[in-house]
C-alpha cells in the first residue's frame, strides 16, 4: 500500500501510454495549422465571476461542479471548468479582434470539474478545444463541424455520428421557453429535482436530463426548432447546406441543448457508440453573446471541446493500432571503464548529430547489455570492448540482420548518422514523429 495515490477522479498518464497521447495531440495541432488556428494558453485558474457570467449560474457547472477557493487576497477563484470562457476573456483583454476581424484559435488544456467520477469521466480531464471568433457565416459553422469531423478520420474512428440543431437566439428562447413550461407543468411534480430547480431558471436544461423518468416525461415537449425565427432558420438550413456540400452526414436532433448558457445557434456533437452513457467525443456550437458579456464589442462566435481521454477511449474501443513508442536508433555496449569512457563521449556526439542513442550505465554484462538493446528495439548496436579500443575500433552490429563490421573510433558517429538517415521514411513517421497509423 503506497502512502500516496492519485486523487479521486484524475489519473497519472504513464510512459506506456503518453505517447498515444502525444500521438494525439500531434494529429490536432497538425489539423489546426491547416485551418488557420493558432495556439493560445490561459491560466488554470480564473476569477470565478468569469464563469458564473458566462456559463450561467443555474448550469450544473456553476452550482455543482466547480473547483471554487478564495486566495490569500480574499479573491474567489476557480480552476478552469471549461475552455471557451478563458479563452474569450484573453480574446477581449488583448483586443484580438483587431488584429484580424476573424480570429481562430486553438488550446489543450486541462479542464477540473467535480463529478462522481466514471469510465469517460474524471475530475480532471484533457481538453482539444477550437474558437473562432468574428463571423456569422454559416460557413464556418460547418468549417468548424468539418475540423472535428477531420480529427475523427486521422485518427481512425468510424464509429460516430454527427448530431446537430439549433437553440435558436434570445428571442426565439424566449417564446420556446414559455411553451416548453406551460407542456411540463402537470408533470413538474414527477420530475427530478435538478430540473424542478431548472423549471424556473432554465427549462431547456430540462431536455438535457440523463434521468429515465425525466426522458420520458419530456418525450412530447416543444422543440425548439419549432421556434425559430427566420434569421435562425435560414441560418440552421444553410448550415445543413454546407454540410450536404462537404458529404459530412448528420442527424438532426430535435431535443439537443448544450450544457452551457452562453450557446446560441448552431450546435453539435459527435457521439461514439463504443463508450455506453459517456459517449459524447466533440461538443460545440456558436456562442454570438459570449463576446459581449464579457465586456467586448458584439462578436458573433464558434467552437468545440473535444476529451481526449474519451477520443483515445475510442480509438481503443474500435481496435485502431496505433503507433508504436518511439525507439532509439542505436545502443551502445561497453565492456570495462575505458570503453564507458569512450562510450560516453560517442554517445553524446550521436545525439548531437539528432540520432536517438542509449546506453546502460548498471554495468551489465555484453550479452545482458545486447539483450536490452533487442528489447528496446534499437537498428544498430555500437560495440567497445578491449579488442576494439586497441585498435581504435568499434563493432557496429546490425540487430536485424545480425551482421556485424568494424570501423575506426573516428568514423563512428559519421557512420551511424548516415545509417540513421538511411531509415525508411515509413519508420521515422511511425516512431518519431507520431504520424497517424490506417
């Protein structure tokens, strides 16, 4: 029993598993910089009045889930609850927006929430998260749903589907909202106690309840694509015209709301079927007010989060191979201290000439140090010995084929640096730069 162990609802992301994450991360930003997005990074903590203006107080984020403390100034303070609020609030404190009239930016961060934690669902989960901010276009809604639906492909999935709707603005809110009351009055009693609270604050959230009687009793409810003014049904339909255009198929939800006040318009999911009640991998939708109520000029925006513990949970679920950890390209093998001497010195000179390279510095024996090398996989293995160092040699073994040469002391890292190059470009993708596997 160890004395310390990870809190409840995080996770330590180990060797034998970061580079998948790496993987992963390698494929969004790649993605990224063929949209246009650039990376923005904001603290892990904000002022907690971000969040209750953004995000809504009557949300189950603001009332329930956040990590909220008062600092040594007597500040409230909370850890990130989501990605969209801190990254509006840099866009409008370093006047982004005049910079470029649309701005595109992307993150991966961690995001702290305090749930029961649950397969998919931890206190501390990963975030890919995009926001594109200063256009209404309906285009770039689908740009958007499109680099999610890009993401999907690098990695592999096939399994998701492409939920979309419409929440509509203020003013079609407003008269779904009064519909959508006077339909669950005589059934309010019956519902559970989140949404008897959100009958008055916020009755769209009721749609959103996991409770089986809650789905039940809200079957027959108003959609809120029934409301829609002209302006949000033109918007919705040529949405849906772009995504006809770009062959991305969808399935529109009547009964889809976000989590999240500050949503307006479009919004989207892609759900896997593989992950059961937490199936959910990409989250988003336009969020028009979000700009001005943090202060800026009216702004209409898009965006999405994406966990990337439920996209890997994913690609395990399908059974996509992914790509191998990284090996070095050569070990070297040393017998006595003059030779570990001589060892050292090449072994510095190989990695300085970008050629991966190890060595074991527990004094094994030759055949235990060869076996280390099978193990880790390397191409070549750089043999010092006596012989060798009278001689001023080196044995270089190629682990594959078995065969094995001498060359002077003074060529070796020339040598290996040229047979290191000489790896097949599949190879290096695969092992070191984290290049998607089909």
């Amino acid at each position: 029993m160890t004395k310390f162990s990870a809190p409840r609802g995080t996770q330590d992301i180990l060797p034998t598993d970061s580079y998948k994450w790496l993987w992963a991360e390698s494929i969004f930003r790649e993605i990224c910089r063929l949209f246009g997005y650039s990376e923005i990074r904001t603290p892990t903590f904000e002022d907690t009045e971000l969040f209750n203006r953004s995000i809504g107080e009557a949300t189950d984020i603001v009332s329930k889930e956040m990590y909220t403390f008062t600092d040594r100034g007597g500040r409230s303070i909370t850890l990130r609850p989501e990605g969209t609020a801190p990254a509006i609030r840099a866009y409008v404190e370093h006047n982004l927006g005049a910079k470029s009239p649309v701005t595109k930016l992307y993150y991966i961060t961690s995001i702290f929430r305090y749930e029961r934690p649950q397969a998919g669902r931890f206190r501390e989960h990963h975030q890919f998260g995009i926001e594109c901010v200063g256009s209404d276009d309906p285009a770039v809604d689908a740009e958007v749903i499109s680099l999610g639906r890009e993401i999907l492909g690098r990695v592999g999935l096939v399994n998701w589907t492409l939920r979309i709707g419409s929440v509509g603005c203020k003013k079609c809110r407003a008269n779904h909202r009064a519909a959508l009351r006077e339909s669950l009055k005589p059934v309010l009693s019956q519902l559970c106690g989140n949404c008897q609270r959100r009958y008055d604050l916020n009755p769209l959230r009721i749609l959103d309840c996991k409770e089986d009687q809650c789905k039940r009793l809200t079957e027959n409810a108003p959609s809120v694509l029934d409301y829609l003014d002209d302006e949000c049904k033109t918007h919705f339909d040529l949405v849906r015209g772009y995504l006809d255009k770009l062959g991305i198929p969808y399935a529109v939800d009547r009964r889809l709301v976000r989590g999240l006040d500050y949503y307006t318009r479009t919004a989207f999911e892609f759900v896997g079927s593989q992950l059961g009640a937490q199936s959910q991998i990409i989250g988003g939708g336009r969020y028009d007010d979000l700009v001005e109520e943090l202060g800026g000029h009216p702004t209409p925006a898009i965006g999405f989060g994406m966990g990337i513990e439920r996209l890997l949970m994913s690609i395990e679920a399908e059974g996509i191979k992914t790509p191998s950890p990284p090996a070095p390209a050569i070990f070297v093998a040393v017998m006595g201290d003059d030779a570990k001497s001589t060892g050292v010195n090449l072994l510095y000179r190989l990695r300085s000439n970008d050629v991966p390279a190890e060595m074991d510095y527990s004094s094994k024996s030759l055949k235990a140090q060869m076996k280390l090398a099978d193990k880790l996989g390397v191409k070549y293995t750089l043999i010092l010995g006596e012989d060798e160092l009278r001689e001023s040699s080196a044995t270089i073994r190629n682990m594959q084929t078995k065969e094995q040469k001498r060359v002077p002391i003074s060529d070796v890292v020339e040598k290996l640096s040229e047979e290191y190059k000489k790896l097949s470009k599949e190879e290096l993708c695969s092992k070191e730069r984290f290049g998607a596997v089909k």
